[in-house]
C-alpha cells in the first residue's frame, strides 16, 4: 500500500524548495502579462506579491516604481529572486518575506495586492489567503488575482482533484461588500503558449480585479 499523501506546510515547502532546486531557471523571469496589462495607469506604491517565486512580478514591478514586499513558501525561491533583483538593481525597493499564507500573512495594508496562479498540488486554503489579500488592500487600492482555468491541453488534466475555480467562484468567495469595493474585471482570457512539442497553443486563465473604494475603511 502506497503511503498516505503529507498535506503538511513543512511537505508544501520541501515540495517547491526541491523543485526549484531541480531547475536553474523555472519561470522566465518576465513578468505576467495580466500583471502588467492591468496595472497599466495606476499610480506606483506599495504592493503585496504573493507567491512571488523567483521574483519576475516583483523585480517589474519595483521598476515602475512600486515599493515592493513579496512572498514565498520556498526559502530557494526567495532567494533565487534576491539575487535577480540584485541584478537588476532594485534590491533596495522589494522587502523578500518568506510566509506559509495559510499560517503567517504579511502585515501592513497596499495599494496593491497581486496574487498570480496561487495554485499548489499541496492542500492549501486558498480562499482564506484571498480574503486575506482582499482585507490587506489600502483604501483607494486594488486587488489582483489571476489564476488558470484548467490544465494546458498536453497535459490531460494530470491531478483530476485539483480545483481551479471561475472567475465568478472567486468573486463570491471574497465576499466583498459593495459599499466598500467596485469590481472592475471579472473574466477568462486565452493566454497564448507553445507545447513541448513546440506547437502552438492556449490555456484559458481568469483575472478578477477590483478596488477598494476610497472612503473605505
């Protein structure tokens, strides 16, 4: 009989530490498009990135202007991302923190909140961080949240159990009162990829993106 699954925070970060051990480069080091598409026009401050892996949000941001604190579960992570902003010499405006959102959250209130693919293979409540980023957003800020609908196409929905809820799902899970918050975005969009075969392809993803009113407390 195979050995029961370790659900455990301490089994999550040993999980992404290895993986990101394994691999020189794991993500591109770009920013995500959504990111960048849906930040255009606001006005730089302080920003929340949660699950910041090797830093590509956090380092852009920090060059548009935005003070940065970021967070990871994975210590090799933060790591890997200091050195990257290192290099691109915004060390001084993005504070690394490393947390386990579902035990320790970041304090302080931002402008900004980004939260991009917060997905894990490992039990997490997910719901519970995002209501936590919802309450960390600043009056007059905003709150970002992108996330995958589903499995690339190659990959034939290798973890059936893991759930990747809409757009609508999401929104209604955080239960933002109306009088506080104005949603602006809440929607699916094709981000275009290639296979490892090299084709083409797409993977459906969702933004939800709303305000917090100014006057809100």
């Amino acid at each position: 009989m195979a050995p029961a699954a370790d659900f455990s925070a301490a089994a999550a970060e040993a999980f992404w530490d290895e993986r990101y051990t394994q691999n020189g480069r794991l993500w591109s080091g770009e920013p995500n498009a959504a990111l960048v598409r849906e930040t255009e026009g606001l006005t730089p401050g302080s920003a929340l990135d949660l699950g910041c892996g090797e830093g590509g949000d956090a380092i852009w941001l920090a060059r548009q202007g935005w003070r940065v604190t970021a967070t990871d579960i994975s210590r090799v992570a933060l790591a890997r991302a200091a050195e990257h902003a290192d290099r691109a010499q915004v060390t001084d405006r993005v504070d690394w923190q490393h947390h386990d959102l579902g035990a320790t959250f970041p304090e302080g209130r931002y402008d900004l909140v980004s939260a991009q693919f917060l997905h894990s293979l490992h039990e997490m409540p997910r719901e519970q961080i995002l209501r936590s980023a919802a309450q960390a957003v600043t009056a007059g800020g905003t709150l970002l949240i992108v996330g995958h609908m589903g499995f690339p196409a190659w990959e034939n929905d290798p973890h059936p159990g893991l759930d990747f809820p809409t757009p609508q799902k999401v929104l209604a899970s955080l239960d933002l009162p109306a009088e506080q918050w104005e949603v602006l975005v809440c929607d699916t969009h094709e981000h275009a990829l290639t296979g490892p075969d090299g084709e083409p392809s797409t993977r459906t993803n969702y933004t939800v993106k709303a305000r917090r009113h100014p006057t809100a407390r």
